[in-house]
C-alpha cells in the first residue's frame, strides 16, 4: 500500500503516452461496395422519374416535418381529402444478379 494511503495503481503519477480511441464501427466505410451506383442515395429526389406523381408531392410536404408532427402530417396525406398527384405505374426497381 502506498505510503499516502491511496490505491493508485500508477507510481508518483505518472502516466504513459496519451492514444485517442477509435469509435465501433460495425461495417467499415472503407469496406463497403454498391452493387448498382443508384444505391448510394436513399432520397426519394434521387431515384428521378419522379416529377408531378403523387409520391414526389406527398415528399415535398413532408420532407420539412420533423419529430412528432410528421404521424400527423402522415395520416392526414393517406385521407381521401388530400390531392397529390398522379398515381403512376412505373417501377424503379434494382435487379440483383
């Protein structure tokens, strides 16, 4: 036991060279490829053909809504009140091989 009556394990206080921790990353940036380039953007603005239907217009309104607000805002899009714009067809689908 120390003479001072502390249970310091380090002698007269000194301490070893400083090193910075490196944050857990489970998937590694560095490591990570795309199948497809079109996959690197979630956003609904960047899958493109998207222009005047009703998923562009629903995005817009509620791309601004943060929080608990956005539930809200959400039913009141999904009621038959709420005019968007055409409903298409169209697929923006990604074949994986």
């Amino acid at each position: 036991m120390p003479v001072n009556g502390s249970i310091d394990s380090k002698e007269n206080g000194k301490q070893g060279p400083r090193r910075t921790n490196t944050r857990f990353q489970r998937v590694k940036a560095s490591e990570v490829t795309f199948a497809d380039e079109r996959l690197k953007n979630n956003a609904f603005n960047a899958k493109g053909g998207t222009e005047g239907d009703y998923g562009a217009k629903a995005s817009a309104d509620l791309i601004v809504t943060r929080g608990a607000g956005f539930r809200k805002e959400k039913n009141k899009k999904k009621r038959g009140s709420y005019r968007g714009g055409e409903i298409t067809m169209e697929s923006h689908s990604i074949k994986f091989t």
